[in-house]
C-alpha cells in the first residue's frame, strides 16, 4: 500500500534540502515546466520538470526532479544526470546573455527559427519557443525514466498547476495540489486531483527567477 503520508513526508524533507522543484530559482530564468505521475499498487514516483535559463551553466537546462519509492538510482530530488543541457549552438546564439540574431538555435538536431530581434535577453528567446516546440525543450520518454523502472505506469501528466511560492513556509505537504497529487499517487484515483487554486506555474508568473 501507498501511503499519502509517506508521500508527503519525502517530499517534505526534499524541500526542507532545497531539492525541490523552485520555480523562482534566482539562478534559473524560468522558461517552463511540467509533471508526471506515476504509479501502481505498491510503486510510485513523481517527476517536475523545470527548464530554464541558466547563464553561468551557459544553457537552456531541463532539470528532472524525480521522487518515489522504486528509484532505479540515486536519492529523491534532483541528480548531475538529471540536469539536461538542450540548446546545442550556444556559441553562435550568446553574445553576451543577449541573443546575437545570426543563427536559429539548434534543440536536439533541429534549428528552431526566433522571431526575435537581435539584443534580446536570451530567457526572453527560449521562452518565445514554448508555444511551438515545448516537447523539444522538455524530456522524451527516455530521459524521463531513466531513474525509474521501465514498466510503472503514468497515470498524469499536468501542463500547469499551483506551485507554493515559498517552500520554507509553505512546504509541500501543506499545499493543496501536494496534498492532491499524494492522494491521487496513492490510490490511482486521478479525480482525487482537483485544484480549487489558479495555476501559477507559467513562467511569467516568477518574475524573480533567474536574478540572482
């Protein structure tokens, strides 16, 4: 049996680490997220995914935040492996944090074309390709499960949800849509998920992240 308790209680003691997923990451310029659920009768995990810019890393990164009770390696939270790099011609594109207007950025072999003016901030540029081409920038079935086992099952994917604004505060297991998923987590029921909250999990609601 899982137990919504449980649930909570590591990702509880995740945030209280700082190994949970902060869409305001001073270091992080977000760009965009997403989360899968998986589980069966005695098996569950949790993904969060959150992309943003980050310079000093030089890249648009997809950090894969990975909880459960059946991890395939490593600890629950985030892992070197788990940071992926997803623009591969950085160096035509920056000139400086800004972008230099001379090539289209390249996402796993593809040269995606930005309808953007050269100078912008870079955050600004990856953010301009989440309409069109958000399953390039976010995990393949792959990278997905490569801490976990091959054959759970998802039973959720969210494109949006409330994210606490405050972990220290407001952790986890105090949050609705924690509380929500942890029930849905360990019944298999995904009725037990419904948000009374407004998402917030759009980038343009963390005006914060990335300015540190």
């Amino acid at each position: 049996m899982i137990e919504v308790e449980s649930v909570l209680a590591q990702l509880d003691i995740c945030a209280g680490e700082f190994r949970f997923p902060d869409l305001g990451h001073g270091y992080f310029s977000a760009v965009d997220a997403r989360m899968h659920l998986f589980r069966d009768p005695k098996r569950w995990a949790l993904i969060v995914e959150t992309v943003g810019y980050n310079p000093r890393m030089g890249n648009l990164v997809d950090v894969l935040h990975v909880f459960g009770n059946c991890l395939t390696a490593g600890g629950p939270g985030f892992a070197n492996e788990g940071f992926l790099d997803r623009v591969e011609n950085m160096e035509e594109i920056d000139d400086e944090e800004e972008y230099a207007g001379e090539a289209p950025v390249v996402v796993r072999g593809w040269p995606l074309v930005v309808d953007m003016e050269p100078g912008k901030p870079l955050e600004d540029v990856f953010r301009a390709l989440v309409p069109e081409h958000r399953d390039l920038l976010l995990a393949d079935e792959a990278e997905l499960r490569s801490r976990i086992p091959a054959d759970l099952p998802k039973v959720l994917q969210l494109e949006e949800w409330h994210q606490p604004e405050d972990l220290v505060e407001w952790p986890p297991g105090t949050s609705e849509t924690y509380q929500q998923i942890a029930e849905v987590l360990a019944s298999g029921d995904i009725s037990r998920y419904r948000p009374s909250l407004s998402p917030n999990s759009h980038w343009s609601n963390w005006p914060d992240s990335g300015q540190l």
